[in-house]
C-alpha cells in the first residue's frame, strides 16, 4: 500500500478503507482446537484425571474456546507454555486469548496512512500561517485548532488572519532600558 501525496489520493484510499470490511479469521476447526490443546498438555503438567472427567473437560474448553481463530488459539498456547507452570483452566485460557491481537488489516494500514498524510499537511499549514501566508481553503477544525494554539485570530465578522498579519511578525525580547534613581529621592522616603 502507498502513502497518498495528494487530497485526492488520500479521500479514495479513505473512501476505500471505509466501504470494505476488513477480512477475518475464521473459527478454528475441532481438530485445530485439539491440536492446541494436545500441545500444552504435552509441555505442561496437569492432574491424572479418568476417561470420563477427560471427556467432560475437553467439552468445556471447546465450548469455550471453539469460535476462536487457529490463529488464537496458536498464541494462547505459546503464552500458556510460556508462562504457566500448569496446564491452564479455561479462565486462564481466556485471560491469555484475550491478548491476542489479529493482524493489521489493510483498511487498517490506509487508515492510518491519510492519518499521518493529514497531519504532515496540517503542520505545514500551520506553520506557514505561524509565518503570515494566506489561510486557504482548509477544514474548519484546522482553523480552530490555529485560533486554540494563538497562529490565528477570528475577526468579527467571522473571518480569520494570521497573528503575523493581524499584530505583525513577532519581535525579539528587548528588556527595558534602566533608568537611574536619584539618590536624593530615596533620603526623603527615609
């Protein structure tokens, strides 16, 4: 995916980003569920339990964690080996599950590139109108946000200018010239 260069680029691939669901992943298989669950307990110890308590606890971690992704399940099962000293109980498989981030998506990867695109563009704006360029056709919020950070002033009849303009550039800090005080005048205050 290219950053956009351009307003138009950045509203179609917005405009993209918007309309098209992203992919998801969908639920792993009984037999994906199985093999997680085979590899932790093969890495991690856990109570001699009879075949019919086996067949009881295996129906709830399906229950519980059936509508997961192979791709969840993957890294609840690297975390739980990772951390545990145990097999997990099915509270502590959700815990761990409920760390798994999915990949970015690509809406997500447009999304954030007009966000940066937009920001570089408001940035430049505002410092050119830091520096006394004209205000131009931007969006309203960008005119507020310079009226906020004290770049602009909004007149009274609602148009806005440049501080630069509005007050002139800015002059260097020059620190009042020192008058001497006549040593007479402080005897009499004595």
């Amino acid at each position: 995916m290219v950053r956009p260069t351009t307003p138009d680029e950045c509203r179609a691939l917005l405009d993209w980003a918007r309309s098209t669901q992203p992919p998801s992943l969908p639920a792993a298989s009984n037999e994906q569920l199985a093999k997680h669950l085979a590899f932790m307990s093969a890495a991690l110890p856990s109570k001699g339990l009879d075949e019919m308590t086996g067949k009881m606890k295996v129906a709830v971690y399906a229950s519980l964690l059936g509508g997961y992704s192979n791709e969840a399940l993957a890294f609840m099962a690297r975390a739980a080996c990772q951390t545990l000293d145990w097999f997990p109980t099915p509270r502590q498989c959700l815990e761990l599950i409920a760390d798994f981030r999915p990949p970015t998506s690509p809406q997500e990867i447009a999304l954030r590139l007009c966000e940066h695109y937009t920001a570089e563009q408001f940035d430049r704006w505002l410092a050119n109108i830091i520096e006394g360029q004209p205000v131009g056709d931007v969006p309203e919020q960008w005119l507020r946000i310079a009226v906020e950070q004290g770049a602009m002033r909004r007149l009274s009849d609602g148009s806005y200018v440049s501080r630069a303009l509005y007050h002139g550039p800015t002059k260097p800090y020059s620190p009042p010239p020192r008058v001497p005080i006549d040593p007479s005048v402080l005897e009499g205050m004595a």
